[in-house]
C-alpha cells in the first residue's frame, strides 16, 4: 500500500476543519452547558453499564483513574451520577445515573442521532453504506 501523499492529507485535514465546524452538536437549549467531552463520554459509558466502577470507566476512555475519578465528581456534583458503596467492599464503588443524568443523556443521544441522520442523508444509500465501512475501518484498524 502506498503513503498518502501531502495533497491528500492537506484535503482531507481541510475536510476534518469544515466537518468539525458544520456538524459540531449545538447546544441550543443548554443541555450541554459545561460538559466536556469526557463527561459526555462518561454519562453514555454509565448509561449502557449501570453498576460499573470508575476503574471500568478509566479503561474504557482510556485515561488514568484520577481522570475518571474527576469526571465522576464533577457529575455527581451537578447531580447526574451517583456513586454507591458496594456491599463487601467499602471501597469499591458502583456508577449509575440519577433520573436527571439519564434525561441528559436521552436527549445527547437523540441529538447525536439527528446529527448522524443529516450527515447520512446527503449520501445515497450505498455510499452511505462505503462511508460508515471506511470510518470503521480507519477506527478499528489494529497496527
């Protein structure tokens, strides 16, 4: 297989510019206001795996404890998470969202959603179908 050639990446960079700039999720009722990415990340991580611990959350973000250790706070702070000792282990703690914190994340979800289907509606169906096999396998892609 051939390197990319310095026209590709200056096209493609280009292109991850305006991708980033037009389908960047707007925040137009609030309910993004002051999550950074991690905390998004770590509110959909918990939605899918009530009962796992900040150590599960760490590995999958792929930060250090004290990382998801912060993010966890700061939810649990803003009243999103709650954190619960687990019974025979005073300090293991299980993560789940509080009924606030999974309201949030239905509506993160729904708009991620809405965003994906205006991407994917400019394609025809089989370039939808190339275009989500390409992004796969630029993301999956062991080296």
């Amino acid at each position: 297989m051939t390197k990319p050639t310095d026209d590709q990446l200056a096209k493609l960079g280009a292109a991850f510019d305006g991708f980033a700039r037009r389908y960047k999720l707007a925040d137009p009722d609030g309910i993004e206001r002051s999550l950074n990415e991690i905390d998004k990340y770590t509110l959909r991580f918990v939605a899918d795996h009530p009962g796992c611990g900040p150590t599960d959350l760490a590995r999958y973000l792929g930060v250090p404890t004290t990382t998801a250790s912060s993010a966890t706070d700061r939810l649990a702070r803003r009243g999103l998470l709650q954190r619960d000792r687990v019974e025979g282990d005073r300090r293991a703690v299980a993560l789940r969202l509080s009924a606030e914190g999974e309201a949030l994340v239905a509506d993160l979800v729904a708009a991620y959603r809405a965003l994906c289907r205006m991407m994917l509606e400019r394609l025809s169906p089989t370039e939808r179908d190339s275009f989500i096999g390409m992004i796969t396998k630029i993301v999956y892609h062991d080296d």
